[in-house]
C-alpha cells in the first residue's frame, strides 16, 4: 500500500520514475472538446434509429455517451460520491477493505498491473471488484465508507442492466448474437489525485480496453480524452450522462467492423478526478474470434482466434502499445 499515490503525493514533487518519456507526455494540455463525439438518447422509442447511431458511434469513434438510460441520477450521485469516499481513506484502512476474499475478486492496485516491471509509472490509484454475482461478491466489498455497499450494489445492478442494453442494441447492429459473452462483469474505480506536473505525467497511456463493453461514470471533472484522426480530443463531461466505449474483444468478433479506441486520461494540479467503469467481459475459455458470419471471400478474417485468457496476456504484455498488439493479434503476417 505503499506505492499508492493517494498515500504520499501531497507533499511531493513529481518522482522520477512518473516522468514520462517525451514522446508519451501529454504535451498541450488543452486539447479541443469533442463537440462530435455522438449523444445519444436512450429515452427515444424507435429502436431501429437508436441500433444504427449505437452502431454509427461505435464504428466512427468507439465512443459515445448516453443520456436518458434509466439509471437514477441520484443513485449515480451516492454512487460517486462513496467511490471519492474510499479513496480518501487512509492506506491502512484500504488494505483492510480490499483483502477479505482470498481469492483477490477485490483488491486495490496502482499505475498498471505491471507495476513491478514498468518502465515509468502512471498516476493513478485503482480499485477492482467483481460484481456478478452480486450476492456472492459483494461480502468481500469494502464495508468502508459504511455506505458502499448499500450504494453500490443498487448501482452496479442499474448499470449492468444498461451494459447488457446496450450489448443487445450492438449485437442486433451486427446480425450476430453477444448472448452470454458478458459472463465477468467488474468495477474498477480510478482515483486520480492532485498532480503537481500535469505536463511530465498521465494518470492512464494510451490504451484500448480489453473488454466487450465499458460503461464509464467519469464525474464532472474534466480528464478522458480520445485518439481520433491522429490527434486528441477531450471528452466533455455531461451531467447524469454515461460514456459508452467499445473494447478490443469487440473489435476482434465485428471483425474489425466496431473500432476500439484509444484514450487516455490526463491528470489536473487543481482538482483530484475519480471515475468508475463497469466492465462486460468474456469468461477466461470463452474464444475470441471474428464471427463467422461476418467472415467469407470478400471480407476474411483479420484477427486470430484464441481463448480470452491468452488475449488478455498478450494485452498486459503490450499495454499501451496498441501496434505491437495489434500485430499480436492479427492475422497478416
């Protein structure tokens, strides 16, 4: 718990092993707000147009946000609210929460799962937990601040609904079944605190997310921003709205159909950041591959097939380094 930069970056300057390499610094920390990054109403009755703007969204950016998806805004608001709560707690009360299940289905990280042998750190405290089921999963929950799990139980619940929606409105997009895929549905709660050099550091590289679906609540505090058209471009933040971004498990069975796209977060030497994203992920056995009906003579397949176990291997190995993934991964030789 040491490492946690929640427990020490207050009277710090930005260590060394932080300082990213000039190419991956975050440069002009003002970049343009996407004003075309789609808003889509989940409140409209024709379903047909909301399948092809879902689907729309999802081909030209992998990013959206969505707006009138049922999920109450004051439970978002209690939901938020706890989540800014446990990361405020000392690092000797969040060891405590996130060690209860010897089977670590919750547990408190930072800067990347491979923090042991990275080469510089990001600035970023994260907390993970499964949520399905819920009632097996949530006695290893953190039971500080008292609130959480009486919150976000109800949240997650909300939030899954939606995801599964939304997987839904995509599968029928496609002409392909997603049934079942959603088999791990995980929290991960980021906490980026105070940083006194935005410019050196990030709280998240460059990335794309190794699941089907992420369902993102990221506050109103200003931070994702998204590699469009070789450059980047901020993600407003919209009160009681959800960002919606596709993952690369996606990409590989649309058969390079729906992008997975790359974002980042920045961090801000004015205000901390917290957001919470809620993972649809496959079982470990389940295989990745292009659907096969999206796959004949004219359009082969680009991506190999390989149980989600091994692409989850190559992702951590080539975190955020999305060519030498995107190699691992295709079929071109």
């Amino acid at each position: 718990m040491e490492h946690l930069v929640s427990s020490w970056c207050n009277d710090r300057s930005l260590p060394e092993s932080y300082i990213l390499p000039p190419e991956k610094r975050p440069g002009k920390l003002t970049v343009p707000l996407a004003n075309n990054i789609p808003v889509i109403d989940l409140g409209g009755h024709d379903q047909t147009d909301l399948i092809q703007q879902i689907l729309e969204a999802s081909q030209e950016f992998g990013f959206f946000q969505v707006i009138n998806h049922g999920v109450p805004s004051n439970l978002m608001d209690e939901a938020m609210s706890v989540f800014k709560e446990f990361h405020a707690l000392s690092a000797k009360d969040k060891a405590i929460e996130t060690s209860k299940d010897p089977n670590k289905s919750c547990f408190i990280y930072t800067s990347s799962h491979n923090y042991a042998t990275e080469k510089f750190h990001f600035w970023r405290d994260g907390l993970v937990h499964h949520c399905n089921p819920l009632e097996k999963c949530i006695q290893f929950w953190p039971e500080k601040p008292p609130r959480y799990r009486e919150v976000v139980g109800p949240y997650t619940a909300e939030v899954s609904n939606l995801a599964f929606r939304i997987l839904e409105f995509i599968s029928q997009g496609l002409g392909i079944s997603l049934g079942g895929l959603g088999a791990n549905q995980t929290l991960l709660v980021n906490h980026y605190p105070l940083c006194p050099d935005p410019s050196l550091t990030l709280g998240l590289g460059k990335h794309i997310d190794p699941v089907f679906i992420n369902i993102l609540l990221q506050s109103d505090v200003y931070g994702l921003q998204v590699f469009k058209d070789e450059e980047w471009v901020g993600v407003e933040p919209i009160p009681n709205a959800f960002v919606v971004n596709t993952g690369y498990p996606l990409q590989i069975i649309s058969n390079g159909k729906l992008k997975g796209a790359e974002h980042r977060v920045v961090t801000n030497s004015n205000v901390a950041r917290t957001s919470a994203s809620y993972f649809l992920s496959p079982s470990n056995e389940t295989l990745i591959e292009p659907a096969k009906s999206l796959v004949d003579a004219s359009h082969p397949a680009l991506y190999k097939s390989l149980p989600y176990k091994d692409f989850l291997i190559k992702y951590i190995a080539a975190f955020t380094d999305s060519k030498a993934l995107e190699e691992a991964l295709s079929t071109a030789v």
